[in-house]
C-alpha cells in the first residue's frame, strides 16, 4: 500500500508531463493547464495523507523498490525514505507547485507553448519529488540533475530572445559546477563507507566507525559546493538574478520557493556528516553569512522587480546557510518554509502587476497601483512585511531565531547577518513604495489598460499570504513544534533558546533595525518621492552596487576570458601545428605517388623485366649474405 | 627410386632444371607473342616442378612430389584463366602483340 502510494506521489507528475508533451497542443490550453494541475495536486494530497500518517506513528516510511546496482561491496538499493525532512518539503513542493500551476493557468494563457509550459512544470516536480524522496545519494542525484534540467527549459522557455537562451546556459553551467562537487563528494562518501544509503552512513557514524577524518572533512566541502551551486551561494550565485528571465511562475516555483533549497535539504540530510566536520561547518556560515550582506548589498539599488526579488532570495539563502553551519538545521529550514510561503508571494505578485502592465519590469516605470490592485497590494504588503522581520508575520521568527543563534555563538556572523536583514527591510519597501504608491509613471496607455488580475492568480496569491502571515506558528520561540517534529532526522538536539532578558533584547534589536530600514525607504521613496536615477546618471558607490559588484565583468576576466584564450590558442596554434603535419604527410603521399605512377608505363614487356631483374636481385643478396 | 639418381647425379636434375628455368627467363624477355610468353612461364613452373620432385627423391620425402601435383593443377587453372584473357584480347585488338597493351598506363 505504501509503496503504490508512493510511486503515485513520484509518478502523477511524470504521467502529467507525458501527456502535456504528446497530447498538450491537442488538449488545447485550457485542459492542459488543468491537467498539470490535477497531476501536482495529486501528488499533494498523497503527501498529505503520508504527513499525517508520520505524525501519528512518529515512523518513517521507508519503501525499498529494487537492488540497483551491486558491486563487490558496495551496493546501492533504489528506495525511497518518506521521513519527517523529506516529507515536510514535499508538503510545500507540491503545496506551492499547485498554487503555482493554478497560477499558470491563467498566467501563461497568452502563450502559444502554453501546454510545453505545464510539461516542463511537471517534469520539474517529478524530479523535485525525486530528490527529496530518495533514500540515496545517488537518488537524490538524479533529481538534483533532472531539476537543473527543468531550471534550464524554463528559464529559456521564450527561447526566441538570446538573451534569455544565454541566462539559460549560464544557469545551467554554473550548476555543472556544483554538481561536480556534488558528485566528487558522492564519490568520496562511498569510498568511505561502502554505501551511500542514508541511514546507513548515519549509522556507521553515530557508531562511532572509524573513518578518515580529512576525507571526511573533504566530502563534507565537496557536498557543500554542489550546494553552494544549486542554492545560489558564493561564488557560484550569479546564475540566479539572471535565471529570472524565465517566465514568472518558474522564478516563483523554482528559483525562489523550491529547486534553490535542495542545497540546504541536501545539507540539512546529511547533518549527521556536517556535525563531524566543523571546519566545514565554519566555511558554510561565513559563504552563508557574506552571500547573504552582497547579495542584500546589491539588492538595493536594483530596478528591476524581479532582480530585486532575485537578490533578496541569494540573501535570504544566504542565511539560511548560516543557520546551517550554526549548526541550527531546524532553523535552516524553519526559513526555508516561511521562505518559501512570503517569496513565491512576492514573485506571484510581481507577476501579477507585470501582467497588468503587459511585461513591464521596470519599477521606474510603476507607482501608484495600491489603488488598482487591491489583492496584489495586500499580499504583497503582508510577504513584504514577513520578509522584512516584523513580529508576528512569520519571516520574523525564522529570521529571529537564525540571527539569535549567530549571537549566541560568533558575533561577527551575527552583525553580518543583522546589517542583511535591515537591508533587506529597506529594499523590500523601496519594492513595495515604488511599485504602488505614489502617481503612476508608465506610459498613458498602459495606465488606461491597468487592472487586477483574474480570480486564478489572485487566490494563490490570498492562499501564500495567509500563510506568509501565519506561518511562524509552527516554531514560536520557546514551543516550538518543528524542532520537536525534526528530532528524529537531526543527530543533534535542537537548539533550544531560553526566552530570557537576552532574547527579547535581540528581538527588539531585529524589530527596530528593520523598522530603521522601513523609515529610510519610507523617508526617501514616500517623503521626498524620490525615483531611481536613470542608468546613465548612476554615480559612485551605487553605481558598482548597481553593476553587481562588477563579479559577473570579474568572472569574465578572470573565467571566461582566459578560456577562451586556451580555447583559441588551442585553435590557432596547436590545430594548426597538427593539421599542418597531417596535411605535409598527405602532401608527401600525394607527391610520391604522382610521380610514382610514371613507372606505370603499360609496357608488359618492361614489367617482365623488372620482375626478372627483382627476382635476380633477390637470388644474388641471399647467396651473398650467406 | 634411388636407382634413378645412382644412375643420373642429383646436379644433373639441377642443371637441367636452370637451363630450363633460363629459357623461359629468355622466352618472356625476348618474345613478344603473348602465347609464347605464357608457353615460356610453363616452361619455368616445369623447371621448378622438375627439381621439387628430384629433391623429393634425394631427401627420401614423398612431400615434395605432392606439392608438384598441387601446383600442376594450379598452374592448370592458371592457363585456363590466361588463355581466355588472350582470346577476349585478340578479339579485341586482331593480335596478341604485347607491345600492343599499353592501356593501363598510369
């Protein structure tokens, strides 16, 4: 029963995916769409009723399918582990996937590869579930691959437009990067354990098995970097802010709520291996720690709604990995929820007004829409609110409890993760100011033609608010039912703050340095009604803020350049070396042989000769040489 | 058996066999009908055939004389092969002048 429940769960999505490939364009838009939907949705309610039932048994389900591949000692069983971890992000995989397709419906209604779009969405599910449901390294492999491929399809889904076919292959190829370490340190992990099975490494190692601690500690960074790749971390993070050229869903769906925490799952899986390996715990929250001030230091000034949203996600990534090399898993992916809930928000709203000004991205080129778009507003003002840190929206407690962990144990880490958080409150209401206050800035045309968007995408947007402003109930400080929830898949107990004089002293501190960022957008944006410089008149340290650091202009010195410098010195001088001495051998056969032939004269009798005198010769050496 | 060779000295088959071998060496340079060219390569595989045999009987070893019958029948085909190669040829040029074949030149 379990395991046909299960295999429901994996292949819905995919049965949804093989039909809008081959039968999409027949089905026609609307059944496509609603097909997408139904295959997630179906997936939802399978995760639901496994949810519960791990609730009430407190039991992982564990399904064993099949052996898959055995080697002298070293074997590796295709099965699946639907435990605490894999299936809470299940629940919001497929919770925010099917918002999310309902989203598309209507979202994608325009497009005339509308049913390729579901396809895609499908298949992206499909792998997603199979990376968190795999009770494997190598499973999650699978899926950590078959996402990148999605991620790919989607953020070239309009590929008429290079510009977007080349974010598409930068995204790709940056996370080529990481999975190589991902790989290496799969590699590594059944080297050292003969098996890549979860449960069973844990068990080697809370077993205390003796294993190298350096290959271990190696294993451990090599994982780390494929997170680093897939979750948008230093240095590999620049994919991210560019993969918004896909459509808005896929920012939404992948690229903010679900494909770009399979870093902090993989980690948050793996703990029993991080707990050993402090250097690398280290490592992770300083990336962490730093990504998340650049990332939110950028942020700022961007124009753009969807970068700014691009920028804040790398940043809020960015803390999540903090709370991870903190130790502190749950946290981690106590802001991976709340996360996901305020962010496919504000991406889904984000769409939304783009949709009403018919693709413009431009905020510049916005304002004033809080009195078109009601729904838009106020569940973009309530994700804005959660992910800016203000109590009770739920942001405030995950955010909280990460950065009262860094204070308790590296107070570096925690003003580094504080000055983001502020940022973040700034940036976000710079968003928010711009967009819909204020008189609108568009054109005449666009202002006649600006509406709320239809009943499909507003109800995602309702159902994500509520819960963006709810959220945080599932860890309140000092009760918290995640941790609680956690303990069985976390090696360590979870870390359980007193809420004492210094809490609450931290809580204020959060509180108001959001409200200082607030205040400051507030002041500039709404008081002095300021509107970002155009392009050109960017000055200063804006302007390095506005080119993003110049890191992509560096990557292309540094990488990309020097690449194809080998690439073409390769080109120039070695093929031509090579092609040169293959093409003088050719030259010298070519030559002997058209003198060669003159020997051909046709004259039997002069053939006969040379035969005899061949053989003569040949009778005289041997004599002689005997 | 080795009466035969008690009577007529091995060296005697080997001379026999080189002036043999000599005229058809002679016969194919010097001749220019293509008949008599092929009579003369005959007359070389004989002059090999004829010492394989003498051989044989000197070294006692029915061998030899077996890889004689092998290449007479050989050389049988052979003859079959080049004399239809003549005929089509003579009824293409009117004559089997070897001077005359000079269309494979290179």
């Amino acid at each position: 029963m379990d395991t046909n429940l299960a295999l429901l769960l994996l292949f819905a999505p995919f049965a949804g995916f093989l039909l809008n490939v081959f039968f999409g364009k027949k089905l026609g838009k609307g059944a496509s769409g609603t097909l997408g939907t139904l295959a997630v949705a179906t997936s939802f309610v399978v995760t639901l009723t496994f949810f519960l039932q791990v609730i009430n048994t407190g039991k992982p389900v564990m399904v064993d399918l099949f052996e898959w591949l055995t080697l002298a000692n070293f074997n590796v069983n295709f099965g699946f582990q639907l435990d605490q971890l894999s299936l809470l992000w299940l629940m919001f995989v497929t919770g925010i996937g099917t918002l999310i397709h309902v989203y598309s419906i209507s979202y994608m209604h325009d497009d005339e590869n509308m049913h390729k779009f579901f396809a895609y969405l499908n298949l992206f599910i499909f792998f997603m579930i199979t990376l968190v449901i795999g009770s494997n390294l190598l499973i999650m492999f699978i899926g950590w691959e078959g996402v990148g491929l999605c991620s790919y399809l989607l953020i070239g889904f309009w590929y008429k437009n290079q510009d977007y076919n080349d974010a598409a292959k930068k995204a790709f190829i940056m996370n080529r990067i990481g999975d190589l370490g991902f790989l290496i340190g799969i590699f590594i992990i059944g080297y050292l354990f003969h098996s890549l099975d979860y449960t069973t490494i844990a068990t080697a190692l809370s077993s205390g098995a003796e294993v190298d601690a350096t290959w271990l500690s190696i294993a451990a960074l090599c994982l780390f970097i494929g997170a680093c790749g897939k979750s948008a971390q230093l240095p590999l993070y620049t994919w991210l802010p560019d993969a918004m050229a896909g459509p808005t869903p896929v920012s939404a769906l992948i690229h903010a709520a679900t494909m770009v925490t399979a870093g902090i799952f993989m980690v948050t899986r793996m703990n029993f291996l991080f707990n050993l390996t402090p250097d690398v715990q280290t490592v992770i929250a300083v990336v962490g720690a730093i990504t998340s001030l650049i990332a939110a230091a950028i942020g700022l000034v961007q124009n753009d709604i969807k970068k700014v949203l691009a920028y804040s996600t790398v940043s809020q990534l960015g803390l999540m990995f903090l709370a991870l090399g903190l130790g502190a898993y749950e946290i981690a992916v106590f802001h991976v929820i709340t996360h996901a809930f305020f962010k496919a928000c504000l991406f889904l709203g984000s769409g939304s007004v783009i949709h009403a000004l018919h693709g413009e991205q431009d905020m510049r080129n916005m304002g004033g829409l809080k009195g078109v778009m009601k729904i838009t507003y106020i569940t973009f003002l309530i994700s804005t609110l959660a992910i800016s840190g203000l109590p009770p929206f739920s942001g405030f407690f995950s955010k909280d409890e990460i950065l009262m962990t860094a204070f308790h144990q590296n107070k570096v880490l925690w003003v580094i993760g504080s000055l983001a958080s502020i940022m973040t409150a700034f940036y976000m209401f710079r968003l928010l100011y711009l967009t819909f206050y204020k008189d609108f800035r568009g054109t005449e045309e666009q202002k006649h033609h600006l509406h709320e968007s239809p009943g499909l995408i507003t109800f995602p947007l309702i159902v994500l608010a509520i819960l963006a402003l709810v959220g945080g109930v599932i860890s309140l400080p000092g009760n918290s039912w995640l941790n609680h929830y956690l303990a069985p898949v976390l090696a360590k107990p979870a870390h359980h703050h007193e809420l004492d004089g210094t809490a609450y002293m931290l809580m204020g501190i959060a509180v108001v340095g959001a409200l200082i960022g607030i205040g400051v957008a507030y002041s500039k944006y709404i008081k002095q009604s300021a509107v970002p410089a155009q392009d050109s008149e960017i000055t200063g340290f804006a302007k390095v803020l506005y080119n993003k650091f110049y890191v992509d202009e560096i990557y292309t010195a540094i990488i990309v350049n020097p690449i194809y410098a080998i690439g073409s010195f390769f080109r120039d001088v070695t093929e031509a070396a090579f092609s040169g001495f293959i093409f003088g051998l050719g030259k010298v056969a070519n030559m002997l042989g058209s003198e060669g032939k003159t020997l051909q004269t046709g004259s039997i009798g002069f053939y006969l000769f040379a035969f005899v005198l061949g053989i003569c010769s040949i009778v005289v050496y041997i004599f002689l040489a005997k | 058996m080795e009466n035969i060779l008690q009577q007529i000295g091995i060296e005697n088959y080997i001379y026999l066999s080189t002036l043999l071998f000599c005229v058809g060496i002679f016969g194919v340079l010097y001749r220019r009908n293509a008949i008599v060219m092929f009579m003369s390569i005959e007359i070389m595989l004989n002059a090999v055939n004829l010492l394989l045999v003498a051989f044989s009987t000197y070294h006692q070893d029915a061998t030899g004389q077996v890889f004689v019958f092998f290449s007479m029948a050989v050389a049988a085909a052979e003859v079959a092969v080049g004399l239809a190669i003549l005929v089509a040829v003579y009824r293409n040029l009117n004559n089997i002048d070897i001077d005359n074949l000079k269309n494979l030149k290179g």
